[in-house]
C-alpha cells in the first residue's frame, strides 16, 4: 500500500456518511481513482458509510462491497444496513392508511410511484419502459430487475420509502415541484422535491436523522465527535446530514442549496471530487495523507538537506 503516515495528531476514528448519485458516481460510472482513495482511507482506519435514497437492493449491496463500505444507509435514511452480519440494524416505515392515500392521489394525477419496505418492492403504472429506466438505479441484473419488482395490486405495505415520479417521464426540478403541490399537505410525513421526483419518508426521517442515530447507537463508544464526522453529498435529500458536521463537503456538481449548508467544497463528481473530498477530510482529522501528495515537499526536503 502506497502512503505516507505522518505523525497521527489523536485518537479520534474518521467516520464519512457519503451520498452515491452525483457523489460516488455519475451514470454509474465508478472511477478507480475513487476506489482506490476510499480503499486507502479505510485502510488506515476510516468506517465508509453509503448514505443513499436508494434501496438496499443488488446495486447499492455490489457498491458497498466494492467501496469496502461499514454500513448502508438506504430509503433516504429509513433503512440502515450492516455489511458484515448482512442484517438490517434498524428501520422506519409509512402506516398502511397514509401509503393509500398517497397512492390514491397519484392514481388521480397519473403518476408513477415506486414503493418498498425490507422485502417488497412496487411500482404502479404498468409501463415498462419507465418501470426498467428508473429500477436500473436499484438493480445491475435483468434477472433481478425483471423478478423483484412487482405491479402493485393493494397488497399490504408499510413501505420505507415511496418515489413519485412524472406520468411522461419529465425528469426536471420544476416538475418534481409540480407533483409537490399535490401532496404537500399531508403532514404526517417526511417529503423532499428533489431535481426529478418526490421522495416521501417516514415523519422526521431522512439522512441526517440516521446519521444521528448511527452515533447514538453504533458510534457511542468511539471518541469522534458529532462535529468531526464527515457528511458529503450534492442533492437536496442531502441537506439534512450535511447540517450535522463541520467537516460537511459539497460536490462542485451540487445544487446551491447544497453549497449553502457545507463548510468545505470539492471537485465534481466526474473529477474524483469524492476521494480528494475524503483525504482531505483524514488529513484534517487525522494528519494521514496518501504518499503522492507529498511528492514534491519530499523532493524539496531532500535538495535542501544536500
């Protein structure tokens, strides 16, 4: 392993809760130079948390293994995943009443809505165009994307999260706000216009309430602070984890929003940003920096001690 330690200034565990879509990856895309500076931040003792609205399903399982990732945080923070004993540590649902009512006013606009919990996953319209395009953020596979996903006929639910997405497949800010103003006054509920749909929660989950619970429950014992994780992300859903840290970065990518709620900001997602974002972050927390970044001070040192 290529690195260069310099004198570790505390005791202090570095622990990253980082967004995947616009963060990670784009379009899928996972860059080595990515892997290999998350790689080399666990391997000196960072805990890599995924942070996604995405369910735990195939995709976000393959990435968390390839990214050597602690925990997976699905469903916007409703849902949260320990990779070692592969079982869920915690969940948060929708009551049955509220999930029909929601569905009841996208049959009516003639929306699409993508439901699921810890075992089920639903969608409404049977277009299977539509149904393909959106659960390929969800699924690798066409055996799993083809067997998993299933019409929603009216069978009980208490789904973890439910997407709403336009009727002509309108994938825009503008229109996400639009399908807002349909369901805005249902109260009980956790909901965020994002750059392409509605995502609805569970009341008063999302990312940063997980995150939270994740330092009560299964970081209590460690000596990091609520202020010395790292939070990263660059969509709206984000926001809610990003307030909760000073070591908060934003993706040059981000919406201005974003920018606004983080202390640090990086590179875009197509430029590495993730990976600079994290050796910045253990060098501030810990002093660890990877050996390369120190190539030219290196160089310096020695000429001057000829």
């Amino acid at each position: 392993m290529s690195q260069t330690i310099l004198k570790v200034t505390n005791n202090k565990k570095p622990i990253a809760f980082s967004d995947v879509d616009g963060t990670i990856y784009k379009n899928f895309n996972l860059k080595q130079e990515t892997i290999d500076d998350i790689h080399f931040a666990v391997d000196n003792g960072l805990d890599f948390n995924i942070c996604t609205g995405n369910p735990i399903q195939e995709r976000m399982l393959k990435l968390a293994e390839t990214l050597k990732a602690r925990y997976l945080i699905g469903s916007s923070g409703a849902q949260i995943f320990d990779m070692q004993s592969r079982e869920y540590i915690a969940c948060w649902k929708i009551d049955f009443d509220t999930t029909k009512l929601i569905l009841d006013i996208a049959k009516k606009n003639d929306f699409q809505v993508l439901l699921w919990d810890n075992n089920n996953y639903y969608y409404t319209k049977d277009n299977q165009k539509s149904v393909e395009y959106i659960c390929s953020y969800h699924f690798i596979s066409k055996e799993l994307l083809h067997s998993i996903p299933k019409l929603y006929r009216g069978e009980f639910i208490e789904p973890t999260k439910i997407e709403i997405y336009s009727a002509d497949g309108t994938e825009t800010e503008e229109s996400a706000l639009q399908m807002f103003e349909k369901f805005k006054s249902i109260t009980n509920l956790a909901m965020i216009p994002t750059n392409c749909n509605i995502e609805i929660s569970p009341l008063n989950i999302s990312k940063g309430s997980a995150v939270l619970w994740m330092l009560e429950n299964v970081y209590k014992n460690v000596e990091t602070s609520r202020d010395e994780i790292m939070t990263i992300g660059d969509g709206n859903n984000d926001i809610p984890m990003l307030s909760i840290s000073k070591y908060s970065y934003a993706m040059a990518n981000a919406t201005q929003t974003v920018h606004e709620h983080s202390h640090f900001h990086t590179s875009a997602v197509e430029q590495n940003g993730l990976g600079e974002a994290i050796l910045d972050y253990i060098y501030r927390l810990k002093n660890i920096t990877k050996k390369y970044m120190l190539h030219e001070f290196e160089n310096n040192r020695g000429a001057e001690n000829d």
